[in-house]
C-alpha cells in the first residue's frame, strides 16, 4: 500500500491524498460503508459502486470468523471473491466487539477468550491468529488487535489496557511481518491508538504507534460515548504526533459533523453504522438538515427526498413515496433510506475533498457542520 499526499489546507489540519492498493485507489478523505458480515445491509454491490460510489468498504473479522467460518472463506477464495466485491475491503480486528462482550469475555495477556453471540461457544482472539484469520479474510487493510476502553472509563484501567494493547501490537506486528498474503493481493497492517479520553495516554499511545511506521495508523475508542469535544481534542493531541505523510483513520465515527470536524483535524477514514442503521430507521441526512420521514409533515410532500442529490434514488423517490413505505413496513423504505444516507455520506468527503483542494475548506465546513445536522 502506498499513500500519496496531495493537498493541505492553509486553516486547519485539513488534507487530501491518494491511498494505493492492489485492488484500486482510494481517494481521501473516504468514508467506507460498514459490511460487517460482507453485506452493507439493505444495499447491493452494484448499487454501492454505480450509486453510492463506494471505494471501500468494511468487514468485521469477529463476525467473519463466527459466520460463514475461515473454511468457507478460504475456500471461497477470500471475503472479495466470496461477496463478488472487487475493489479495497477493510477489516476491523474484532476489538471493539470483543469489547461489546464485556460480560462474555476474559483478557489476559495472552489474548481475549469470549462465547459467541451466536451459540455460546467457547473461543480465543490473540494477537496473532487475528492476523492470521485476517489472512484468510483477505482484507487489503488489517487492523491490529486491541482493547476497546468503554467510556467512562477510569485512568488507573484506561493505563492498563493501553499496555495490553500495545504488548498486543507488538506480537500481532511481528506476526504480520512473518506471514503473507494468500491471494496475490498484498495487505497492510494498522496499529491502533488508544487511551480513552486522557491527554498523557493518547499522546504515549501515539508516539508508540508511530514508532512502527507502519504503512497507516488507526484511532480507536472514540465513538463509544464521549462528548464530542473529548473527541475532538484527542484527536488534535494525537495527529500532532501521527506520521503526516501515512493515512490516519477515526474508527467508528460517525455523524456528518464528527466527520467534517475530523477532517478537520488531519483524519483521512472514517467508517460508521450510522448511514444505514439510522436509515432503516427512517432517518435521511441530507445537505439542508435531518429528516425524519416517519413524521406526518412529509405525508403529502412530494418533492424528491433531496434536490441535486447524491444518487438517483433522491431525485427518483419523493418523500410522501418514502414515508408510505416506511409506514407500510416495506422493506424497500430501508434499501432507499440507506442508499441515500451512504451516497450523501460520500457526497459529503468528496465535496471535502473539492474544498480542501480550492482553498475554500474550513468556510464550507463551518456552514456545512450547522446546516446538516440542523432538524427539519
């Protein structure tokens, strides 16, 4: 993988590049749909390439390794061949559901033993074999395996963890190193800073990280219930210290403010549920404000659910349409909430990445962050 930096902002943090792969590029700052289990729920691969534009997408090594299991997939050829998915996929290590667990599973140093949501069966993540189940997977981009700290969380646990994580980080490097790829494709490996919301252990986690110079780095444990302000000055803390000429990804984040204001910040990858849960749902993010479709004022509304829109699906549906499916509980209401939410999702890192190159970034984003997170 290579990362090729091609614009910085002169007022912020801001920039844009190119992430090179074996399976294509990637233009940043990129959002990536979340297909946990290699399905962006409720959305075909056709449409998320020809509609949604999608240039990469994520898939959950947790999940992956329960269902459909490492024989299917290395039978099938990798996660790509198995989902008919072509271009870059990236795969969380397992930590944050690992996390989710809190009351199935056990760390040691050895790794995290945890009982499936699933069956209850017995089963032991550590350091290597998630590089090793990533190795089947076939992901372009692997991540490290670490402990996600819940928030709140206090400092003496937040310490701890952050050694078990980069103990973690320094078998699961080796590994990777010692291993290879078994598709032809070539993988890449993020370590993972953390340190909840405290300044001295952000910053020890960064330099730590960045004294791998691993081809891109990663920041988890922000998007489990802090403030946003918290949020916002860890990642400050941690992008000063980051490689600037490697991508940085925010894991899990978030809404189109989180987003915009990450950006702002020196963050090229972002990846969230938020899209397509919330869609299902029956909420569209849209330039102009939040709707929520469910509500009787868009009853006899027939205009279409965006004006010059991201995807067709917003100039092809009105929202009177939508809200008669969501209330008639058709399944179709979430594939064209989802739809639109992720083609304005990518929308929205493309129009970025269009002001950080014209100079015009932090006035769009200011006016930007206030108008589309406003309710309408």
């Amino acid at each position: 993988m290579k990362f090729v930096l091609e614009k910085r902002d002169t007022r912020s943090a801001a920039r844009t590049g190119r992430i090179k792969t074996d399976r294509g590029e990637i233009l940043t700052p990129i959002f990536m749909p979340v297909g946990t289990v290699g399905s962006v729920k409720g959305v075909h691969q056709t449409e998320l390439i020809e509609d949604v534009e999608a240039q990469i997408i994520l898939g959950n090594t947790y999940h992956l390794y329960l269902r459909p299991g490492l024989e299917v997939l290395k039978q099938a050829g990798g996660l790509h061949k198995f989902m008919n998915w072509e271009r870059p996929i990236l795969t969380d290590s397992g930590g944050y559901q690992v996390y989710s667990l809190a009351d199935q599973r056990k760390l040691s140093d050895e790794g995290a033993a945890f009982r499936s949501h699933i069956d209850g069966s017995k089963h032991l993540f550590t350091p290597e074999n998630v590089v090793d189940i990533q190795r089947i997977i076939g992901s372009d981009i692997m991540m490290a395996f670490d402990e996600c700290t819940p928030f709140p969380c206090d400092y003496k646990y937040a310490e701890k963890s952050l050694d078990l994580t980069h103990l973690w980080l320094s078998r699961g490097m080796k590994h990777f190193n010692n291993t290879n790829d078994l598709y032809g494709y070539s993988q890449t490996f993020f370590p993972i800073v953390q340190g909840s919301v405290y300044k001295d252990l952000r910053k020890k986690s960064a330099e730590v990280i960045a004294s791998y110079n691993a081809e891109g780095n990663a920041i988890g444990g922000l998007s489990v219930g802090e403030p946003a302000e918290d949020m916002y000055a860890m990642l400050e803390v941690v992008n000063e210290i980051l490689p600037h000429d490697k991508p940085r990804y925010l894991m899990g984040v978030g809404t189109p403010a989180n987003i915009l204001e990450g950006i702002a910040l020196g963050v090229d990858m972002f990846d969230c549920v938020m899209p397509t849960r919330n869609g299902r749902n029956g909420m569209l993010f849209t330039k102009n404000g939040i709707i929520n479709i469910k509500n009787e004022k868009w009853k006899n509304d027939f205009s279409p659910l965006e004006e010059n829109g991201a995807s067709f699906v917003d100039t092809q549906y009105s929202k009177a349409y939508l809200r008669h499916l969501v209330a008639a509980n058709e399944r179709l209401a979430a594939q064209i909430a989802s739809l639109h939410n992720l083609a304005f999702y990518l929308w929205l890192v493309g129009e970025a990445r269009n002001k950080i190159e014209s100079g015009e970034f932090r006035e769009w984003k200011d006016i930007m962050v206030k108008q589309c997170m406003q309710r309408l």
